[in-house]
C-alpha cells in the first residue's frame, strides 16, 4: 500500500503553529485583564481603609486638617478608581480582539484538518479501486491460466 502524503501538510502546520501562538496571546491578555481587576480591588480595599480612618478620626479627637486630608485621599482614590475602570475596559476589549483571533485560527485550523481528511478518503478511495482492480488482474490471470 502506498504512504499517504498530504501535499498541504505545511499549511496544516503553519495554521497549527498560529493557533498555538494564539493561544498564548489569549492568555496573556487573560492575565492582563485579571491584573488589572487585582488592581481595581486593591483600590477598593484601600479605599474602605481611608473610609474607616475618616469615621474613626470623626469620633476620636476632631482634627480638621486629618480629616481634611482624609477626605482629599478618599477623592484620590475616587480618581484611581475611575482610571483603573477605563483600564480594565481596555483590558477587557483586548482580550475579546483576541478571543475573535484565537476563534478564526481554530476554524482555519479545522478548515485545513477537513481538507486533509478529504484527502486521505480520496486517497483510500484510490487505493481500494487500484489494490480492487490489481486482485481482478491477478484472478483473470490464474482463471486463463486453468483454461490452457
């Protein structure tokens, strides 16, 4: 039986490779996204400390300037939030230009593994008519050779 060789075998490859690659970007622009969030949720938990500060310094001993400074940090804190929003939504438009690539390369892919299939029945389809009609030769040549 002859070997079977797919002639697009290198672009098979290649989309294999490109999907593989993509993978990877995906994930990177996964764990951006998470570091950014870990980022949002650092802010809030050091937002909710200046909060307690604020509500402590209120009861304790009224210290205007503390408190003053107080309310400026949980203003700043506002700020750091608001940016790391518009951070996260980057993040997150990012990782969904990649998730559309990573798609596209997974059909590419399957694109090229159904050529392939394709042609390795064509392939067998070949063989079994050629292996059929050697077997046809083979007993129309030991049935003449009983007839003599």
């Amino acid at each position: 039986m002859a070997k079977f060789i797919y002639r697009m075998q290198n672009i098979l490859n290649l989309k294999l490779k490109l999907e593989e690659q993509q993978k990877m970007e995906f994930a990177a622009a996964r764990k951006r996204l998470d570091e950014e969030e870990d980022k949002l949720t650092l802010l809030f938990h050091r937002k909710a400390g200046y909060e307690e500060e604020g509500r402590r310094l209120r009861e304790d001993n009224l210290k205007v300037q503390d408190i003053l400074d107080n309310g400026n940090a949980l203003m700043q804190m506002d700020e750091y939030i608001a940016v790391q929003k518009i951070e996260i939504r980057k993040a997150e438009e990012a990782l969904e230009k990649e998730r559309q690539k990573l798609q596209e390369a997974v059909q590419e892919r399957k694109i090229q593994e159904k050529l392939r299939e394709n042609a390795f029945e064509a392939f067998m389809k070949e063989e079994n008519a050629r292996e059929s009609k050697e077997v046809d030769e083979l007993v129309s040549y030991t049935y003449g050779q009983k007839r003599r």
